[in-house]
C-alpha cells in the first residue's frame, strides 16, 4: 500500500484547510521546512497543488551547503489550479559538484517571475520498489522501446544495449579493469550511490534521437547528439560501429564520466578539466593514442596550443583540443606524490594556490614522460 508522508511547509503543518500562500518576487527562492526531505531515498515522487501566476518555477532539493541540487521546472499554464507531480528519478542534476539523494537536507522553490501563489497538499509519496534513482529495467524500456535489449547489472556498473553484435562479457571486462584500476589510483573514492551506466545503441539514428527524448522526461530540451559519445544525467551513451568493434575508446571515455559522477560526484556533462582529464587519461592507459607525445611535446613549446592552468582548471568546459592538457595534468596528479596528497582536495572543489609552481611542474612532467625518444 502507497504511504503518504506529510510536510511542513514554512513552519506550517499542510495539514490544516487553509493553502500556504506566497508573495514573491522574480529570481526569489523559498525554503520550505519538511521533516521528511532526510529520507528522500525512500521516495518516489513529490506532488501538490498550486495556483498562481501563469509562468515557471523550480522545485529544488539542495544537499547541506547548497552547493548540489535536484531540480525540475514546473510550468503553470493559466491561473486555475493545478496538481503537480515530480517524479524524484526524473530530475536535473545541478552544481559544483553531482548530488546524492541521500546527501539532501534541503527543499524549496525558486520563483522565476514574481507574483502570488497558492500551495496545499505536499505530499511525499513511497512506493515499494521505486527509488529517486533511475532503475535500469525502467531506462532500458526508455532508451530501447520495443526491443531486445541485453544487460550487465552490477554494483558499480549497468550496461544496456539493443546490438547484437557488441561483445558484452568483452566489454564488461574493460569497465570493470577500468573501476579496479581506478580504485587503485584513488583509494579515498567512495562507493556509488547507484551503478554508473552506459547505453550503447544498435544505431547511431536512435543514440542522436536520445538525449531529446529523455529530456522530455525531466521537462527540458536537448539536440540530437552530433558526437560519438555523450554523457548526460549521469547516464553514458555511443552507439555501436562495426569499425571499431567492443572496445571503442569512446565506450570506456564515456563510462568514466558516469562512474565518476556517481563515485567522486564530478558533474558527468560540465566538461571541465577533472572530468576530461580522469576520462582522458584512463582513455589513453587503455587505449594508447598513436603521436600522442607528439601532441604533448607540441604543446609544451608552441603556447599557441595550450591554455594557461589557471584558465583551464578554472571549471569552465574545454574544447577537444585541450584535452591533451587536461589528461597530462590528470597523469601527473596522479603519478607524482607532491599531486596524489592533494588530488582529493582538487575533486572536492578546491583550487590550485601555487599555479606558477604547477605549471613548472606540470611541463617538467610532460617533457620527461613524452620527451623527443617516446
């Protein structure tokens, strides 16, 4: 049987008659106090009714220092009241860093234009068997309707495909190489809030048509893919080439995005240099690139083909042509005792303070490991 949990919305209980009401004015945000938003991992959905301006405005559910949300935008059409229900499993991630359900102790609602509303009726709903994440059953039937679709199911990892010709065990093996040796690397990571997941498509029509697709379901837009690999809600996806068979780097590039979104909660789609850096280097461990130091050596001596470090660690997303620099500085990190000490600092958020120290470091790395013999 379905329980419904009651919440206490601006110090009032929702269970009296009379709706909450609120003034407020455009950009504002709200926190509403509830006693059960602790134990959203128990949760499915969240619903209410409100009446108001017609417009938009966002339910968020932030974790302790706000710095990591949920969130979905709530569309009023007219100024008739409205039942609202938001699917937990079907909300954007936001933030400095990627959010854990089972990290928030926030909730509330960020008006984007001001006006009067009127809530009642807050409900949290538990249902046995469904969680705020994802299930794979369930993103299975979204991503591949109607067809046959192979799995891998693990703690740290869920593999999804509709193509007959991919080598799953083959490709499991890589993954899962690829999660021991990161492990390795990064002892401090913790385990996942839920398995990392990868979505390899039959056919590169059905991969591009994806993203839009699953946007609808969070109540957003997104363009067809026009790369061979992307990464979006923590959810990896490529699509399958002959050419290149099981092992497609990109498969792995793609992978790590998600492991580390969901293990060192890495924004998986910011592109900045952790995430391209971690993917980039463990790309390179187990797909060497050919000329690859002739890319590192260029680099290092032409200015032209390399950005500052202050610039590139700066959070902002990297073209393709600086990830060389991205992977290099992650290797260093993670092969120099100076950098592994403070590597664990670095995926918490904080910054560099010696970047004149870094960059002499960061060269004398790279001309050592990619000199003119290697």
């Amino acid at each position: 049987m379905t329980r419904l949990l009651p919440v206490l919305c601006l110090a009032l209980t929702v269970a009296h008659a009379e709706p909450l009401e609120m003034l407020v004015g455009s950009n504002e945000f709200r926190h509403l106090r509830t006693r059960a938003v602790t134990n959203l991992v128990a949760c499915e959905s969240l619903s209410f009714r409100v009446r108001g301006k017609p417009g938009a405005f966002e339910v968020q559910f932030l974790e302790a220092d706000g710095r990591a949300k949920f969130w979905r935008r709530v569309d009023l059409a007219s100024t008739n009241e409205t039942a609202v229900t938001i699917p937990l499993r079907f909300m954007r991630r936001d933030g400095l860093r990627s959010p854990r359900w089972d990290n928030i102790r926030h909730f509330g609602l960020f008006f984007r234009n001001s006006g009067t509303f009127f809530f009642d009726d807050f409900m949290f709903r538990r249902n046995t068997g469904t969680k705020p994440e994802l299930g794979a059953d369930e993103l299975a039937a979204i991503a591949f309707p109607g067809a046959t679709v192979r799995s891998v199911k693990k703690p740290e990892m869920t593999l999804l495909t509709d193509s007959t010709e991919l080598e799953l065990p083959k490709l499991e093996a890589e993954l899962h190489r690829f999660i021991e040796q990161a492990r390795r690397d990064m002892s401090f990571l913790s385990r996942p809030s839920a398995p990392a997941v990868l979505l390899v498509f039959a056919k590169k029509s059905d991969y591009e048509q994806f993203a839009p697709r699953f946007a609808k379901l969070l109540n957003s837009t997104a363009t067809p893919s026009v790369n061979d690999g992307y990464t979006v809600e923590a959810i990896s996806t490529s699509y399958w080439d002959p050419a290149q068979g099981t092992l497609r780097p990109v498969y792995l590039h793609e992978f790590t995005h998600s492991w580390f979104e969901r293990v060192a909660v890495l924004p998986g789609n910011g592109g900045g240099w952790l995430q391209e850096g971690l993917a980039g280097h463990y790309q390179l461990l187990f797909h060497p690139q050919e000329n690859f130091g002739e890319l590192v050596r260029k680099g290092i001596e032409d200015p032209e083909y390399r950005w500052p470090l202050r610039e590139l660690c700066s959070g902002e997303r990297l073209p393709v042509s600086r990830y060389w620099q991205a992977a290099t500085l992650m290797r260093m990190m993670l092969t120099a005792p100076k950098y592994r000490e403070q590597l664990r600092s670095f995926l918490a958020g904080s910054q560099p303070t010696d970047w004149d120290g870094l960059a002499y470091d960061w060269i004398a790395f790279c001309r050592e490991t990619y000199g003119a013999d290697k």
